[in-house]
C-alpha cells in the first residue's frame, strides 16, 4: 500500500512538471513593416500553442498561444500583441467510464488575444514574449453526472502585431495550429 502511495506522488510530480506544455513553434509566411521597425538580423519571429494540463487528473484544461521574437528599430518602447481565433471541442464523459471517447461534441468559436511590453535589451533593441488569454472549458455544461472535457482548441487567423514609435511589424500566415 505504501509502494502504491509513493508512485501516485512520484506520478502526480511529474504531471505537475509537465502541467504546461508548449507544443512547437511556427513562423509566419509574411511580414510586413512600416517605419525603421523590423525584425533584427538573425532572429525570427515565432508562435507556439501552449497546453495546459491539470496537475492532479492530468486531463487537458485550457490552451493559448505565446509569441516570441525581437526586433530593431524599436527606439524607446513599444508593444506586441498577439490575437487569434480558437476553435474550442469539448464533449462529456461519465466519470466512471475508463477509456470512453467524449459524447456530445460541442464547438465554439471565440477571439483569443493578448498584449506585453518590449523588453529593450539595448538602444533599439527589444524582445517580447507575448501570451494570449487562454481558452478551455469555460461555460460548458453536461447533463446529470457527466462531466465536461476539453477535447482539443484549434487557431487559426493568426497575427502577431509588434508597434513602436518608430514603425509597426505585422507578422501573418502562421497557418492553424493545432498539434
């Protein structure tokens, strides 16, 4: 019995650790500038989805989007802003059930965004690492005792917009993600 508990900590740790997970990060096909303001030498712009799981049950909660990258020309300051739409699937599952595919799929759409500061590392310079709000299960109910899972959260129409006094990049054509 002590064996047993000692591996259900160990487990939940691990589940813990991985409690958000980023999937795989995706460029963008087209970027277009404005101004001094452009993306530096040698960097990229980049999205990732992010999953987060959780810690206890180890069942998928919520999803967002980070963007990452940085650009010269900044001057001063300036802002990144990521938004995008997330297509939401969830269903319902008896609680009892091992194994059993989700029942009653429901999908939603909703507009996922969010906004952060440059970070200016030197004159001109600055990073960013933008997070969207997250997207789950937010509102979805389920008859008698069944209870609501996140199935999966697809994103699409994705943009990433970094502005400054001196200019603006916007980034496009990250395509869907959706590991």
């Amino acid at each position: 019995m002590l064996r047993r508990i000692g591996i259900i900590a160990v487990l939940s740790l691990i589940v813990g650790a991985i409690a958000a997970v980023p999937a795989f990060a995706v460029a963008p096909t087209t970027i277009t500038t404005t101004g001094g303001l452009h993306v530096c030498q040698d960097s990229t712009l980049d999205v990732d989805k992010e999953l987060n799981f959780d810690p206890v049950t180890g069942e998928l909660v919520s999803a967002n989007l980070v963007g990452t990258g940085e650009v010269c020309g900044a001057g001063t300051g300036g802002t990144a802003t990521l938004t995008s739409t997330a297509t939401v699937t969830t269903g319902c599952i008896n609680p009892g059930s091992k194994d059993q595919q989700p029942r009653g799929l429901q999908r939603t759409t909703t507009t996922s965004s969010g906004t952060a500061a440059l970070e200016i590392t030197r004159p001109g310079r600055g990073q960013f690492n933008v997070e969207t709000t997250e997207v789950g299960l937010a509102g979805r109910t389920c008859p008698g005792q069944q209870e609501p899972v996140l199935v999966s959260v697809l994103f699409s129409d994705i943009t990433l917009t970094i502005t400054s006094q001196t200019g603006t990049v916007t980034a496009t054509g990250f395509g869907t993600i959706d590991p």
